[in-house]
C-alpha cells in the first residue's frame, strides 16, 4: 500500500472519532436539557416558599396565574361598595365604578393557568363567584334610584321580605320591617342599650324614611342576598394541587 493511501486511510479514521465524540458530547447535552429545572417562587401568610419544577410542562405565566387564582384572588371578589352607611354615602355609589372593576377582574381570572382538571374547575367557580358578587352589587346600587329592580331578579325570592317592603311606597310597613330588622340586630349585639339609643336619634330624625331604607338595604336586602352567592371554598386542598406542580419545594416560615 502507498503512503498516500495510508496517510488518506488514516485521517478518515481520525474523522470518524471525532464524528463519534461530538455525537456523544451532543447526546450528553440533550440529555442535560431534558432535565433541565426552573425555579419559581411564592408567598403564602407567613412563609416563603421556593420550588423546582420542569419547564416543559408550564411556564413560569402560568404558575404564577395559577398562584394568583388559588391566593391572589381568595375573598371579596370586588371590593367596589354598593352599600350606604350613612346618607352623604349614597351618592358616592358608582356603578360604573363596579363595572369597571367587574371587566378588570375577569380578565385576570381568564388568563392562562396550568391546565388539569383541578385547576380548571377553580377558574369556572371563581368565575361564577365574581359574576354572582357583580350582579348582586349592581342591583344594590341600582335599587338606591330604581327599588322595583329587586322584584324581579335571582336573588328576589330568597329577600322577599326586604324587596317588597323596599320597592313599596307603603311607609308604614318600611318603618315597621325597620323596627323588626332592628330587633334581630339588637339581641345580638354587644351594647343593646348603646344600639338602640342609635336607632332611636335616626328615627326621630327628619331622615327617619332614609335611614329606614339604608339600614333596610344595607342590612337587610344586601346581607340576604350575600348569603346566597356561591363562595368559593378552599379546604386546603389548592395549597396541597398547587404544591404537587413542583419536583421539590424549600419553605421559610416566621413564628406566627
């Protein structure tokens, strides 16, 4: 054999090892980012808590939508108030104020989340919570100028009592659902004595009609109707789903 045939015979060879040693360098890569690992963190009431997870099966969007949606978003659903305490507090209801919030709010909970059945269902109940709290506020603030508006909507046949008596024109029968609303608070309350020494300054007032429907409205209508909105209820179980999304979890806590 020549020595050029050798010497083309040999750089071949060395060719191929090369070849070989970057295939094998570039499996090892591979193989190191199919394992790759993300951080993300988050606070709950008096932890901070850091944990891993694989990238390929969420983003980092969407754990955090997922957090706000189990944490973020517990509670009132809109904080916008439909409710007069005293009578300067009526026209400072603002339902366009509440709509707003109302359309902000939506689009929070409509963003994108990890997807599984759990997490799922959450959205569709937070949805259906912030819907109900909407449609009951409305109406609330509605009824300051329209009161014929609680005769006719989801909440009416359970607040029968306070709907009729507050779309009625009958004063008679405002002040006396007054004085029984009235009643009910006063056997619970801490300082009966102090409660009804309120009551009477109001009724005596020239605002005695006003003051009948406010409290009527506020404590009466709304508090019925607020007891009916479906609330959303967390048992633990979204801190232990939420938990479950991450390969290992590292937690510091302060001393409650």
């Amino acid at each position: 054999m020549s020595k050029t045939a050798l010497i083309i015979i040999s750089s071949f060879f060395i060719l191929s090892c090369v070849d070989k040693d970057k295939n094998a360098e570039n499996k090892i890569a591979l193989s190191k980012n199919s394992d790759k690992k993300a951080v993300f963190k988050w606070t709950t009431e008096l932890c901070e808590n850091t944990g891993t997870y694989n990238p390929k099966k969420y983003s980092e969007l969407e754990l955090k939508n997922t957090y706000d949606l189990w944490f973020t978003f517990s509670g009132i659903a809109l904080e916008t108030n439909s409710n007069a305490h005293f009578i300067e507090d009526i026209e400072k209801l603002n339902i366009y104020k509440l709509m707003s919030e109302y359309i902000d709010k939506k689009a929070l909970y409509n963003r994108k989340i990890v997807s599984n059945p759990f997490w799922n269902k959450l959205k569709k109940e937070r949805l259906q919570e912030l819907e109900d709290e909407y449609e009951l506020k409305k109406i609330t603030i509605e009824a300051y100028s329209n009161p014929s508006i609680l005769l006719n909507n989801k909440y009416s046949k359970y607040c029968s009592e306070y709907a009729e008596v507050l779309s009625s024109n009958d004063t008679t029968e405002l002040l006396k659902s007054w004085r029984n609303l009235i009643e009910k608070q006063k056997s619970k309350n801490g300082a009966p004595e102090k409660f009804m020494e309120r009551y009477n300054e109001k009724y005596n007032s020239k605002d005695r009609l006003l003051y009948a429907k406010i409290e009527l409205m506020t404590y009466g209508w709304w508090n019925c109707g607020n007891s009916k909105v479906k609330r959303v209820n967390d048992d633990g179980s979204m801190e232990k789903e939420f938990n479950k999304l991450f390969i290992q979890i590292k937690t510091e806590c302060d001393e409650p």
